[in-house]
C-alpha cells in the first residue's frame, strides 16, 4: 500500500507533479494518500484501489455498499479477523471470499483455508470499510479480549499526567496490559465516532457500555467475555482520573488528560456506586475538533446579525438559556472569540473550564475553598475587564454581582436553566433579584436546543401528504421537499450525523422590560415578544425542516408547540 503512488503515476491516473504536490516526502501510508488525493478531488477512492486491485491480480470489493453473510463469522478465527484485518464476506462456487486490506500477505489467507477446511479467494476492500465491520460486528474491545497484546499497548492513547496505585491487587490487575488495550479501545472509538458520554454501567449479570453520539445513547455490542472485566476496567479508569480505587460506596468525581493521534482530549470522570456495582459515565472534550465559529452554529440569518451586534453593545446582561448539553457553552465560546481583540480584555469563571481559549482569562470555580462564581466576579472586576462571563447565574448573589457589574459599564455574558428565553426574567427574580434590576439590565436572552442533522448521503424525500404534521407546522411555506432519516454506513445506520442549534433570541424591548419590572408571568412576555416578532425555538425548528437539514420528527423531540393565546 505505500507504493501505490508511484502505481497511480505509473498507470497514468495522475501526474508525478500531483503526487509530489500531495505528498512531497513520499512519507503517507496508502490509506493516508488516497484520502489526500480523494479530498483534492485528484481521484476517487474506488477508482485508486481498482487499480491497486487490478496491480495484484484480485477484484475489488466495496464493503460499503456489499451484503456480507455474517453467518461466516460462527467458523471463521476471529484471531485472524482481529490480528490480520480480513473478514469473510460470502461464499461463491464452494470458495470462501476473503476482503482483506493487502493481498500480497499470503499467510493469514492460508491460516483461514486451513482452518474453515474451504478453497480462500481474497478480494481487496478499503482498509476502513473492513475496520467498521469488525468494529459493528465484533464488538468494541473484542481484541483485548482475545489476549491479543502484541502490538504497541498506548494504541495512540498517552496520558498526560503520571498515575499513582496503591500495590493492591485490584490496582495490579487493572494495569494488566489486556485491561490497558481494552479501555484504550473503548475511547478510541469514542472519540472515533464523535461519542460525547460514555456511560459503563454494571447490571445484574453484565456490563454494558452505551455511547451518546448527537444527544441520543447508543447500545455497544461487547463481547459477552468482557464482563469478567468489569472490575479492573472500572478500576483503570479510576487510576487513570487519580480517584481513589478502594472506595465503592461513595460517588466521585475525577479528570483524565490525554493526547489521541496527536489531539488533546479531556475526559471528566464520574462514578456513582449503584446496587450491582459502580457505574462510571466519561464525558469527552475533545480539543482538537472544536471550531468556535458564530457563523457556523445553524442560526438563521436574521438571527446571527441581530445577536451579532449584541454582543458589541458597551455595557449590559446577555443570556444564553437551555438544558444541560444544549450547545450553550458553544455559543458563548463563539461569541467571545468573535469579538475578542487585543485592546479588549475578556475574562471568564467557570465551573469547569471546557475548553481553554487564546487570549482569554479563564478562571476555574473551587466552590470547596470558597472560589464561587459570585467571589470570583467580585475580583474580576478589581481586575479591570471590558467583557466577563459567568459560567452561571445559580444564585440571588451571582444575580446581583452580574446585574453590578453590567451597571458599572461591563458587559455580562451568562447562562441559566430555563425552558425559553422568556422565563428567564421570572427565573432571575424567583432567585430574589429586585425586579427592576432584571429589567434594566438584560439586554438579550438566546434560547437553544441541539438537533441531529439529517445525514445527506441516505435522507429520503418524502410526501408531504403522508406526513402526519403537527397542526403548527407552516404547510403554506413548503417549497421544496421534506426528508425524513434512512440510515446508511456512513451516518452508523442512524440516519444522522452532526448536530445543529436552534435558537429563539429575545431582544429586550420596552414593552419587555415592563411586564419584567411588574413580575408579569413567562407566558405575558413571550406572548408580547411573539407579537413583536420573535422567532420561537419552534418556528427556528420547523424552518431547519423546510430547508431539508433535519426532520419533523427531531423538532417534535425537542421542543413543545407553542401555546400563546
């Protein structure tokens, strides 16, 4: 496979000029190049490995879009699969077809004719295409479990701080190489596919590891031997976030930090001890994919321009609202890189710091010695910031500090947990803030949800007239198709991939401010801001629809129709 650029140049496909431009020091492995030449639209993928197919004297075979009979599995040695990378695909004329990612490799063809007892004939498939096979059919960890520990145990995952045990024999056995590669296996392909949580929770009889890929919890399939390494494997990670192994009665709370492929990645470690043992849920924060780009977020273009030029107002309170894991931290992140500049000083209090961002002061909440938000914002401003953020407003006394500090000619960025923007001026005030205080000085409150983009490889049009729509949904304003998911291999059979905010930004009018100084209800305000002309989360949501990016049935499940009559 390293030599299939000279191959491509040899065969004419592409030029010596364009190889040498790709890949100057001849130093990409072939899986490596061909996605260089595929992304520079030099060549196609399918076409490259024909050649390479052809070169060697065997078919090639797109794993993507074949049947595999996974009956082979029950007689086929899953060593093999896990140590050599093929997979039996079917069987033709009394002859067992192989996929494997280099047919020049004669050995693990050989092992497999001698071990099924049939006739071996290897096609060649994308090395990828074989892994997520193994990867959906085998089992997340399968590798560790077959003791296969030959190779290199990091596998790409290094820890970035020194890890102490205590010489116990729990401790022993959860540095057992087999229990290393197993974990690592399980966050590599956590960060592989996108995975925010992972969640190891300890049943009755079994182990079961679950990922939240785009806001929903996915059931990995495990190999039923990993249950005999429920202990040790609990027991690593709690090595690995320095908590303390020996206890199992109370909950706690840790932090790992490593480097994947080159990336850092921050990993938060809870466990609670539940009544078949300890569950532990990882939540992953990855650096090196995070883009903080305002633009890019999903907000409709009205949206982004109004909310754009809040946040440049000189002084003021600016709210982001929504439940846990609703993208708000994103948001804010955004804004604050959008309009930081070096004669702006911006400084933060966060519990915790998510992610550390250039040329911004952050500082970490320790509510155990007392460094609360509301301390901490009290020192900021000895500290002389154009701009703060608060992580949140969770109390009357970080209420009154924000509200001071936006009086005394600062701008405030915060967040709350409230249903819609609308109820954050009843939140503020049900904390025991003055109400004339909410209301001269909250500028703008931004309302989000996070939802699934449809995956644009396998979304099916649909029609209209056999959709069962919601009685708010705008028929009027179709023109053009509805899609609904369908599920392919490159979206995991999920139908989709990637997620998206939507928002409902209330701007501050004066009508607002005076139902908010009177204490009017959540459903006063909203039904003034609406009448003026506010988008709600709903309206975003069905827009999102209409332009093909998500599905009905996404905004059904995050978000509730609006009732303003």
């Amino acid at each position: 496979m390293n030599q299939i650029g000279e191959l491509l140049v040899e065969r004419g496909l592409i030029s010596d000029q364009q190889l040498s431009q790709i890949d100057p020091s001849r130093e990409l492995d072939g899986e490596a190049l061909l996605g260089e030449l595929d992304r520079n639209d030099l060549i196609g993928r399918k076409q490259a490995y024909e050649a390479l197919a052809d070169e060697h004297g065997v078919d090639f075979l797109d794993l993507a879009n074949h049947r595999v009979d996974l009956t082979l599995l029950d007689t086929f040695p899953q060593k093999l699969i896990y140590r050599q990378l093929i997979f039996p695909v079917e069987i033709r004329d009394d002859v067992l077809i192989v996929a494997t990612a280099d047919p020049t490799d004669l050995y693990p063809l050989d092992e497999a004719s001698a071990a099924t007892g049939m006739a071996v004939e290897p096609v060649l498939a994308e090395r990828s295409e074989i892994a997520k096979l193994v990867k959906a059919h085998m089992g997340v960890g399968g590798e560790t479990i077959e003791g296969l520990i030959e190779q290199k145990i990091e596998d790409g995952v290094e820890l970035l701080e020194d890890i102490e045990t205590d010489g116990s024999e729990l401790s022993e056995m959860a540095q057992e190489a087999s229990v290393i590669r197993l974990v690592n296996e399980i966050l590599l392909e956590a960060i592989d596919t996108r995975t925010s949580d992972v969640h190891i929770e300890s049943q009755a009889e079994r182990i079961v590891v679950r990922y939240r890929i785009d806001g929903i919890l996915h059931t990995q399939p495990v190999p039923p031997e990993i249950n005999h390494f429920r202990a040790a494997i609990i027991s690593r990670l709690k090595i690995m976030a320095r908590l303390n192994i020996a206890e199992k009665r109370l909950p706690q709370d840790g932090r790992i930090k490593l480097k994947v492929k080159g990336r850092e990645v921050d990993v938060r470690v809870s466990v609670i001890p539940m009544i078949h043992g300890e569950s532990l849920v990882m939540r992953i924060l990855d650096k090196g994919s995070m883009k903080f780009e305002l633009k890019s977020l999903g907000m409709a273009d009205e949206t982004y321009e109004t909310f754009s030029k809040l946040i440049r107002i000189p002084y003021g309170i600016i709210l982001v609202t929504g439940p846990t894991g609703s993208g708000k931290t994103t948001t804010l992140y955004s804004s604050l890189i959008e309009i930081n500049t070096p004669s702006t000083k911006i400084i933060t209090t966060e519990d915790p710091v998510e992610y550390q961002l250039a040329g911004i002061n952050q500082i970490q909440v320790h509510s155990k010695i007392g460094l609360t938000f509301a301390n901490s914002l009290r020192s900021i401003l000895r500290h002389d910031p154009d701009i703060v953020l608060v992580g949140e407003i969770r109390d009357s006394e970080t209420g009154e500090n924000a509200i001071q500090a936006s009086l005394t000619g600062h701008l405030v960025f915060s967040t709350l947990h409230t249903n819609d923007a609308a109820g954050a001026f009843t939140r503020m005030c049900d904390m025991g803030v003055e109400p004339f205080l909410v209301a001269s000085t909250v500028e703008a409150v931004m309302a989000q949800r996070l939802v699934r983009r449809l995956c644009l490889n396998c979304r099916k049009a649909i029609d209209v007239s056999k959709l069962d729509l919601p009685s708010d949904f705008p028929i009027d304003r179709i023109d053009g198709p509805l899609y609904q998911p369908v599920g392919c291999r490159e979206c995991r059979n999920v139908g989709y991939t990637g997620r998206m905010g939507v928002y409902e930004l209330l701007v501050t009018s004066e009508e607002v401010r005076d139902l908010a100084q009177r204490r009017a209800s959540t459903w006063e305000i909203k039904k003034a801001c609406v009448n003026g002309g506010m988008k709600t989360l709903r309206d975003d949501g069905w827009r999102k629809v209409l332009s093909g990016r998500t599905s009905v049935d996404e905004i059904l499940r995050i978000t509730k129709g609006d009732r303003i009559d």
